[in-house]
C-alpha cells in the first residue's frame, strides 16, 4: 500500500507540474476569484522558496525522507491510514526531488490570493497534509497501543 500510495502521488504530482510548464500562460490564470490563481513559478528553493540554491541538498534530505519512511512502514505493524499518510510524505518528497534533479528547479503554482503566501505545488499539499496526518495517526496509535497494553496487564 506504501507504495502505491507513493507512485500516485509522484504521478498526481508530476503530471500536474507538467500540464503546468506547457499550458500556464504568463501571468497566470484565476483558478477561485479572490482566493487562488494558477501562477507557474519556477523554485529553485525547497518547501515556499525557502533555501534558494540549495537544490541538491534538498534532493538528498528527499532520498534519508524516502528511506526512513520505508523503515518505518516495513518494521512497524501500523494502521492504513498512517501507512498512507507516510505515503503522502515519502510521494511529495520524491516528486519535488525529481524537479529539482531533472530541471533544476521545482515547478510551483498555486497562489493564494486572499493572504500572503508562497507559491506551492500538489507535492507541498501532500507532504503538508501527510505530516499533519501522520502527527495525528501516531498521537492515536500510540494511545491505542497504550491503552492496549494497559488492558493486558
């Protein structure tokens, strides 16, 4: 399951920033009036810009995040739901890692436009709420596993 939550993301991903780099025109394009346009910028940066020439070592942290997740699921009984978003963490890491080693840059092109915020990608949307979900999916299995043990003695 890991895995192919892995590999629909960097398709979701990939295909997303392709159709983008063909198709955005310049300037961009309203997506939702007053909250989000479609903006194609080019980050040489990780996550929002951040680390602006730094790309490979952000290609390096993608490979320890992939491997370190596939640690994780292997050796650990974990429920679905923590396989997926550890999933979603691992596919956004090697979709953003794939830009930067194959066009030096990671595309990005989700603007807000209601608040000041980085431009950002479907791989940033999955590691963000692959994060957020896994926090939460590890509070739960470990008050679980807990509660569990507890009951067994």
């Amino acid at each position: 399951m890991f895995w192919l939550v892995v590999c629909l993301v960097v398709a979701f991903d990939q295909a997303t920033k392709a159709a983008v780099r063909v198709a955005l025109p310049a300037g961009g394009k309203t997506l939702i009036p007053g909250v989000l346009d479609l903006v194609h910028v080019e980050n040489t940066g990780a996550a929002f810009s951040l680390g602006r020439g730094a790309g490979a070592l952000f290609a390096i942290v993608a490979v320890v995040v992939l491997v370190a997740a596939t640690l994780v699921v292997q050796r650990h009984e974990l429920p679905i739901s923590l396989v997926v978003s550890i999933g979603f963490v691992a596919g956004g890491g090697v979709g953003n890692m794939i830009d930067r080693l194959m066009q030096g840059s990671v595309t990005d092109f989700f603007a807000t436009t209601f608040m000041d915020f980085p431009v950002f990608n479907v791989a940033d949307v999955f590691v963000t709420v692959g994060v957020v979900l896994t926090f939460i999916g590890f509070l739960v299995h470990d008050a679980h596993t807990a509660k569990k043990d507890d009951s067994q003695r």
